[in-house]
C-alpha cells in the first residue's frame, strides 16, 4: 500500500475528521504527526493509537498562526525525517443570516478556513519544492460548491479554498514540482462544527438537516486514504461526498 510509511500531518486532529483519518492512517501504517487546539484531545486520540501498534506524535497549536504550522512540520521533519502529506483539515461553520451582522464569527471564519490553509500550505511548500513531491489535501465543503441561505461567509471561505487548490494543481504541474492536490466537499457529516453556531434559527435548522441524513466522519476519512494511496503519478484533485439520501 502507497500509505505505509508516508509521514502525514493533520490539523484540526481532536475530532470529527481529522480523529477518524488519523485513527485510519495509522492502522494503514502512516507515520502522523497531529495538531489541533484541545491538547488534552490530541493525548487522548495519540495514546489510542500507540496502544494499537500506531506511530504518532502531536502538538497543541492554531492554524492561524503562521509559526505554529511551521513547528509542526518542523516536528515532522524531526520525528520521522520528512513529510509527505499534509491534511488541512481545520475549520469552523458558525453559519447565520448576514443580517444578523455576527462579525466577529466572519472573521474568524475568514482566519480559520482561509488563513488556516494558507498558512498550513505557506509551511510545508519549501519542503515539497525540494523534494519535488509532496500531497495537500484540504477539507472545504459543499457549501464551496453551492450557495446556501445562512451560509454566506462560510461558503465564501469554502469556495476560496476551492479556487486556490485548484491553482496551486495547476501551478505545481506547470513548475514540475509533482505535488498532488485533493479538495474534499463534505455534505452533512456529523462532527462538532454545528456546536459552533450561535443563531438559534440556524442552528435549529441545520440540527434538523444533520439528524435526518448525517453519516460519520469515517466517511471522510475513506476518501482521504484513497486520495493517498494511489500511485504518485495519479492525482485525484476534487471529491463530493455525503450522505446517499441527501437531494442535495
């Protein structure tokens, strides 16, 4: 299996997504480096998967924070010699009208979803540069593939996300660098980011929407190992995945 021995890092890794593909990668043989927020989460999800036989470390840090990305890969480098893959996997939705003027959740959304990746990439290109190889697998969603009433701002952050993966594929190809690129477009999957709303109108209604068709993050997690396991020359840039029940 092309997984075996990859050095993979995962932000956003205490929950949801980033929890079930490290989990995942790491009974596949993937060497993960994690980093997230919750500290204490991040021991927790470490200690699990070295008691089944995983290779993992982690570290507490804010993808907002161009410094602390950089000590991540740095911790990679360190621990296992290189990296392989990166996946940008942290993100927050607390979506509500635009009317309602929640500004500050608009910029933290702006930082999160858009710097956070930015930063994550910024971090770990000189080292795929070098190499001439590397892989960037960002989760973005379908809300960055479609407009949905109340999900302004963060779809404008997902669709950001789609249009600068699919330039750095393209960018990438053109410079001869073999870096492989992979945009996830979750639809309703259950992980923690409906615990980030704030309007109440908004998130009766997508608690509503997520009880009725929600799968689990493993889900995601399936996509993400095959996005790594195929061979170097195939690239598998974009996937739409949800529930099979979901109109939309």
């Amino acid at each position: 299996m092309a997984i075996k021995d990859k050095v993979v890092i995962i932000t956003g890794a205490s929950s949801g997504i980033g929890e079930e593909t490290a989990k995942l990668l790491a009974s596949k043989g993937a060497k993960l480096v994690l980093g997230a927020r919750r500290e204490e989460k991040l021991k927790e999800i470490a200690q699990h998967i070295s008691d089944s036989g995983g290779k993992v470390v982690y570290k507490k840090m804010d993808v907002v924070n161009p410094e602390e990305n950089d000590d991540l890969v740095s911790l990679a480098k360190e621990t296992y010699g290189k990296v392989d893959v990166i996946f940008l996997n942290a993100g927050i939705m607390p979506n509500s009208p635009l009317s309602s003027l929640k500004t500050n959740e608009w910029n933290d959304m702006i930082d999160i979803n858009i710097k956070g990746v930015l930063n994550g990439i910024a971090s770990v290109m000189p080292e795929f540069k070098k190499l001439k190889s590397g892989h960037i697998i960002t989760t973005s969603s379908v809300a960055g593939l479609k407009a949905y009433p109340g999900g302004a701002v963060y779809g404008a952050t997902k669709w950001a996300v789609r249009n600068l993966m699919e330039v750095l594929r393209m960018e990438s190809a053109q410079e001869g660098t073999n870096i492989r690129t992979a945009t996830i477009y979750p639809a309703a999957i259950n992980t923690e980011l409906l615990g980030t709303i704030t309007d109440q109108e908004t998130l009766n209604g997508f608690t509503s929407l997520y009880d009725e068709y929600g799968i689990s993050s493993e889900r995601i997690a399936k996509v993400v190992e095959f996005a790594i396991d195929q061979p170097e020359d195939v690239n598998v840039n974009e996937f739409t995945v949800g529930p099979t029940n979901q109109p939309w």
